[in-house]
C-alpha cells in the first residue's frame, strides 16, 4: 500500500513537475552555472547505497570533505543519541557554501523535486527518514539498522517538527519514532503538514 501511494501520488504531480523543474534548472544554470543537478551517494533501505538527485544548492567547486569535517568536528567522535532534550544539542550551522538561490530552493524545498526520480526507481518514498551520506549515517552508531529499516523519505516526520531548526538528537528520535509507528493515516498526516510547514517557512531558519 505505501508503495503504491507514493507511485500515484508521483505520477499525479509529474504534470507539474514538468513545468516547474525546467525552470528551477534553467534559474541555477543562468545564476550559478552548470550543473543544475546535483548527485550523490546516500544511504537506503537495509543500508543499500543510491545516488540521490536534487537540485544543486552549494558553489559547483564546493568540497564535500569540507561538510565531512564538520560533521566529525560537531560530533567529535560522539555517537548522536535518540533525544527530545540533549544535554549537548548538535546542530548543523549555516553554510556559506550555499548559493544564493540555493538558499531559496532549500528554504522552500524546492531543491528536494528531483528526489521524486529516486521514488520512481524505488530507492525512496514519499514518506520516510531523510536518505543520509555514509559518514553521517555512521554517527547514529546502533541505530543504523533500525532507522534503515525503511525506505528514505523526501519528507519524514523530522521535518514536521521543526525541519532546519532540530538538533541531530531531535531528529534521530523523531526518526525512530515515525519507524516504530508509520503507517498510510500517518503518512498522509505527514506530507499535509510538511506542505504547510513548507508554506508558512516554519523551521527553515
């Protein structure tokens, strides 16, 4: 059933996403160049790796082992705990990498369309904890397994509690969390108010 949804609900707004996703390409490639689509590898269902595609948000010649280093410094090898109320909140900080209009499209999770691609070939749903890069799944130590346990979402219940503005803690929990109890009514709950959230730009701080 969940399989099905997210293919109808792909193959409903593919009509717009025909309009939309020509523009937004064109918009990157006129203000910062090519590419316009970004690719990487991330982690899925049962820890099988996928290349994820978005719209690029960060300078062309930005170094990923730059964001690498960040994370490993913010963590200084601590494994991220499932929590509400951390001790020691990590949080991913602004990055100057990121282009002007990505800064629009990540704000309005624009940048996230292509992910729709990755729901098609079966490698993500609509509904799911957000796909990470190896080396911040390897942070979550023990609870890889059960958080991969599902498919990658585009959207999760994560990003209806705050999306930006959540420590990684916070984001585990509610991660595990949406595991434990998802299902269609929750999932339909989930994608109504991540477009709200998305609308009224709460947690995109």
């Amino acid at each position: 059933m969940k399989n099905i949804t997210d293919i109808t609900i792909t193959i409903f707004v593919i009509p717009i996403l025909l309009v939309i996703i020509p523009i937004i390409y064109l918009f990157i490639l006129i203000s910062d160049g090519y590419p316009a689509i970004y690719k990487q590898e991330r982690v899925g269902k049962n820890g099988k790796i996928f290349t994820l595609y978005k719209f690029r948000t960060m300078d062309h010649s930005s170094d990923e082992n730059i964001h690498e280093e960040h994370y490993k410094n913010l963590t200084k090898a601590q494994t991220v705990e499932p929590s509400l109320t951390p001790g020691n909140p990590i949080r991913i900080e602004n990055d100057d990498r990121i282009t002007k209009i990505g800064q629009f499209l990540r704000k309005t999770s624009l940048d996230e369309l292509p992910n729709l691609f990755n729901v098609l070939f079966g490698e993500m749903s609509i509904v799911g904890p957000r796909p990470l890069v190896k080396y911040e799944s390897d942070l979550l130590g023990e609870y890889q397994k059960e958080r991969h346990s599902v498919k990658p979402g585009i959207t999760g219940l994560a990003q209806t509690q705050g999306r930006l503005d959540l420590s990684l803690q916070e984001r585990l929990y509610w991660d595990l969390d949406y595991v434990k109890k998802y299902n269609l009514v929750l999932d339909l709950k989930i994608i109504f108010q991540t477009v709200m959230s998305v609308i009224s730009r709460k947690g995109a701080n």
